[in-house]
C-alpha cells in the first residue's frame, strides 16, 4: 500500500501511550457523567410528558409509547453507575458497553417529543468508540490490579484518532448541510442573519432569555457575510485538522470560537465542543505527551504502581507532508 | 515524569510499534477490554483499526447522502441552521394577560412542563395541527396556578406573526388568539 492511503493507515495506527486514551476515557466518560447529574432535573419534567408527544427517533424509532418513568428512571441510574466506573476504570469490558448503551437510551429517549437537540450527537459517538478499546489500560482501577501499565501501542492510537475523524466529521456534515440547504444564500449571510433573528423571536415567544447583543448586531448586516463565510470555513475546513499538530490546534480553536459565537448570538449552548472535551480527540491525535502535567502525576500516583513506558510514544505522522 | 522503562517490559517493537514482549505480559487477563487488541499478530490487527474508522466515518457522513432536511439522533445532518428561515416568522406560543388586559410572557416550563425553549414553541406548534389548543390552554392555566402567578388571569395560545428584518421580539405584526382560558381561582 503506497501513497495517501498508507500515510493513513500508518497516522491512524500510530502506537500512543495509554495514558493518553486514559485521559480521554476520563473526560469524555467524566462528562458524560456529569450532564446525566446536571441535566437530571430536566430528564425527570421530560418524564412528566404527555404520551401524545412522543416521537420516537434513532434505536426507540419502533417505540410506539413512551418508556415508562420507572425504567427511565432504572436505564439513567445505570448510565451514572456505569459512567462513574468507566471515569475510574473499573471493569470496563462491562461498564464501557453498558454506559454506551444506556447514554444512548437516554438521549435518545429525551431528543424523542419532537425536538432533537443536536447537542450529545458527538457525545454518544465518543462514548461507543471508548466502549470497545482498551481505555482502561492505565489511569484506572483496572490498571492497579495489574504489575504495570503497558508500553506505547497502535491499540491506544488508532481509538483517539477514530474519535478524531468522527469529530471533524461531524462538523464536516454540517457544513455540507448548510450548502445543500441554503446554498448561495448562506455564503451572503441572510441565512445566518434570519436564523439568529429567528432564534431570538421564537425564545423571547416563549420567555426564554434571548441574546442581548441580537438586536445590535442585527443592524449590523454586512458583518453576516464574514460570519458565515467563517462558520463554513470552521466546518468545511474540519478535516484540515487532521494534517498536522498545528493545524489541529488552529481548528480547535476556531472551532471553539464559533461555539463562543452561538452562545453569544443565540443563547444556544453546545457545552459538549465549548468544554474542550468534544476537541481533545483532536489534540491529542497528532502525538505529543498529555497536557497537564500537574495532573498526570497525581493520576500516575493515584492508580499506577509501575512505571510506564518511559519513551513516549513517537510522534504519530502527519497526514501531511 | 515517567522512570525508566524496566528492561524486556515496556518496549516497544523495534518499528516503533507494539507487539514486543511488554505487551502481550501485561495485557493478559486485564479487563481493559478492546478490540484490535491481538498483540501476537501485529501485521494482522491494522485491518481492524482501518475498518473501524471507515466504518464510522461512513455512518456519520451517510446522511450527507440523503435529504439536507434529514434529522436523527445520533446521526444527523445538523440541519438546525441550514434552512434558509426567510423574514416572515410566524410563531406559537401561549401567553398570560394580567388585570388591565396587557401580554405577560410566560416562561416554557409554564408552557410545556420542559425548560426547553425550543420544545416549548414546538408543543405548542404541535397541539395546534392536532387541534388539542383548548385542552393545552387549560394544562397551562393549571401550571400558572401551581406556580403562584397571581398576576396572571387569563391564558391564551396565539399565534404571532414577527417582521425578522424588524426584530422586534416584544412587539409582533399581529397576535391571533387560538384558544383563550381564565386561569381557575
């Protein structure tokens, strides 16, 4: 195999040290964990919906009544126990899975009366990829029962850099999306501009809080176009991120930025990508040593009794040459 | 930082890649689970990687494929911002009025039982095709009374028509009312 398509073979199967997967089976799974407890309140009003409301999507399509409370109430406790111990490492070949599965009961079921959110797509996708690989070969409880963590391996690279490409995926679909729908009109920016004005309305329709700044900006048109050229830019432009280390850390923040820039405009809060999480796949699918130092010696000495590998793992290859 | 790598343990193979003797040792027995996980045939394994990374990459970029408008979960178009809106917005709502008669915004848990704004516009949209604005008009009366908003003495479910280029939330085009309630004393 010669040319682009060993270049990717030899990026995507890359070796990388465990404690790199390690930590993002800890942010995505802490995460995770972490939006089942925060947004417990609204998944318990969700419960309290009518039945004439549901609309079943995704794995519950064929889910002609809604679940009753009591198994919601089984499947959410499920996904924060099994979240919990994927977060530490416990078990994984079993908590990995049935936190993949029971996520993506849960947001499923709640995307199911007739608004989908868009905002745990990437989430759940994350979760499926750390279900089915070793992400708890270090940093983890599972880790501590064994001598030593294991040496740099394509069996903790190839995960990240898969959890990379459905990263830049996403966004990429979206792009595409905006010119198959709104084609020219998107490049000008009068979509974007109705879609913000369209946004605000409807929220303050509903006594929602709205955008403070929408009114002002909006008087503003010709700053749409470079807006929405910039949108597409970050979209489209997804999977240059994947070239090298720097164009990576260039898109993570653009990508960053226009998340900024719909909170700001819409009030609409996509804390998946603006946390960094969603990101970090990305990151960390070039090589280089997991940030934080700081961090990774107290993990190292709180679940680690043998040394790692001592050579990081070399530098994965560019896509790029 | 790392020590040093304990000899015939750690080491990588000699390409830079696993399959020394560290890993086969240390992995045995481990619940780390994973697949692609053979470390006795390295050459053998990167067919798994590849093909799970085609294989997701296709998934998520298969809606791509269909119609722009198509919408699913966790696969999906993104189709939210996509659609060109227009100017003219028509949106369905329910809102209070107070003793002299003036538009109180009530909040979308009020609306819809939900914090969600936008699941809130969207009962509402919802219970109107289905002709059920009487019986929202009342759920919602029944909210306003639970929540202690004694400033609010009727309900309404309208339908308001907004001017986007005018952006003027609070004051729409017109507001027609669908069903009307007096919230129960």
């Amino acid at each position: 195999m010669r040319g682009p398509a060993a270049r990717f073979v030899n990026w995507l199967t890359a070796p990388a040290r465990a404690e790199r997967l390690a930590m993002l089976r800890i942010l995505v799974a802490g995460y995770g964990v972490v939006w089942l407890i925060v947004r417990a309140p609204h998944l318990r009003t969700v419960t309290a919906f009518t039945e004439e409301r549901w609309r079943p999507i995704g794995v519950l399509a064929g889910v002609d009544a809604p679940p009753s409370d009591g198994l919601v109430l089984v499947v959410v406790v499920l996904a924060v126990l099994s979240g919990v111990a994927v977060v530490v490492g416990w078990r994984h070949r079993v908590a990995g899975p049935t936190f993949a599965v029971t996520l993506l009961l849960v947001t499923t079921w709640r995307n199911g009366w007739g608004q989908i959110f868009h905002t745990e797509n990437l989430l759940v996708l994350h979760v499926m990829v750390l279900a089915i690989v070793p992400a708890s070969a270090a940093w983890s409880l599972d880790a501590r029962r064994r001598a030593a963590v294991p040496g740099p391996s394509d069996r903790f690279g190839w995960p990240i850099r898969v959890m990379a490409l459905l990263t830049v995926s996403t966004y990429f679909v979206a792009g595409v999306a905006k010119i198959r729908y709104g084609g020219a009109d998107w490049l000008d920016g009068d979509v974007l501009a109705h879609q913000i004005a369209f946004d605000n309305v409807r929220k303050a329709a509903v006594g929602s809080p709205a955008s403070p700044i929408a009114g002002v900006l909006l008087e503003w048109r010709w700053l749409f176009t470079p807006m929405a050229l910039s949108t597409l830019v970050v979209e489209l432009g997804a999977p240059f991120a994947l070239l090298t280390s720097r164009t990576a850390r260039l898109w993570a923040g653009a990508a960053w930025l226009f998340h900024v820039g719909i909170v700001v405009t819409m009030v609409i809060l996509f804390a998946y990508p603006l946390s960094l999480v969603a990101l970090t796949p990305v990151l960390l699918a070039h090589g280089g040593d997991v940030p934080l130092p700081r961090v990774r010696q107290w993990v190292d000495r709180r679940f680690r009794r043998g040394q790692s590998g001592g050579a990081a793992a070399r530098e994965a290859p560019t896509l790029h040459r | 930082m790392p020590g040093p790598i304990p000899a015939g343990r750690f080491a990588a193979g000699p390409d830079g890649r696993s399959g020394g003797p560290y890993a086969r040792s240390s992995m045995d027995g481990d619940s780390s689970g994973g697949i692609g996980g053979d470390e006795s045939a390295p050459g053998r394994r990167r067919w798994v990687p590849v093909l799970v990374a085609v294989v997701a990459v296709a998934t998520v970029l298969a809606p791509m494929f269909g119609s722009p408008a198509s919408d699913g979960f966790p696969l999906s178009t993104y189709p939210m911002f996509a659609r060109d809106r227009g100017d003219d917005l028509r949106v369905d709502t329910v809102v209070g009025r107070d003793t002299e008669g003036a538009v109180v915004r009530l909040s979308p848990e009020l609306i819809s039982g939900g914090d969600e704004p936008v699941l809130a516009a969207v009962t509402v949209s919802r219970a109107l095709a289905a002709g059920r604005e009487e019986s929202l008009c009342d759920e919602v009366a029944a909210r306003v009374v639970d929540a202690g908003r004694t400033d609010v003495r009727v309900v309404e479910v309208v339908s308001e028509h907004h001017d986007l280029d005018r952006f003027a939330p609070d004051e729409p085009l017109s507001r027609r009312p669908r069903a009307r309630c007096e919230v129960p004393r």
